[in-house]
C-alpha cells in the first residue's frame, strides 16, 4: 500500500505573467515574498530557486517559478 505524506511542503505553480501573478498573490495572500529575484544555482548545495516564494503561516512554501 502507498503511503502518502500527511503534509504538503511545497507548490510551485508555473505561471506565464510573473508580475501580474505575483501581485495577485499577494493581495491573496496578504503578504511579501520570502525570495522575489533569481537565485541562481550554487553548484554542490542547490539547482536554483524561482524567482518568487512566499512561505505561508503554515510553513508552507508557495512558488512561482516563470
């Protein structure tokens, strides 16, 4: 049987008009961006993050990679 995690981490939603998402979001939300530019790779550590994330009261992590 699968078991299946009891909590979600992280969505990225893909979108095509970053700026417009991200100001949606955040009138949504009701909050900034955690990251709101590129992060490029770091060779050995990590691949790269989107260019907007915002992290959630509940710890959750909401991107929105372009």
């Amino acid at each position: 049987m699968t078991v299946f995690p009891a909590a979600v981490h992280h969505v990225a939603l893909t979108v095509t008009d970053l700026e417009a998402s991200r100001a949606w979001y955040r009138r949504l939300l009701t909050t900034d961006p955690v990251i709101d530019e590129d992060v490029p790779a770091l060779p050995g550590h990590h691949k790269g993050f989107p260019p907007t994330i915002f992290q959630l009261a509940c710890g959750m992590i909401l991107a929105l990679p372009a």
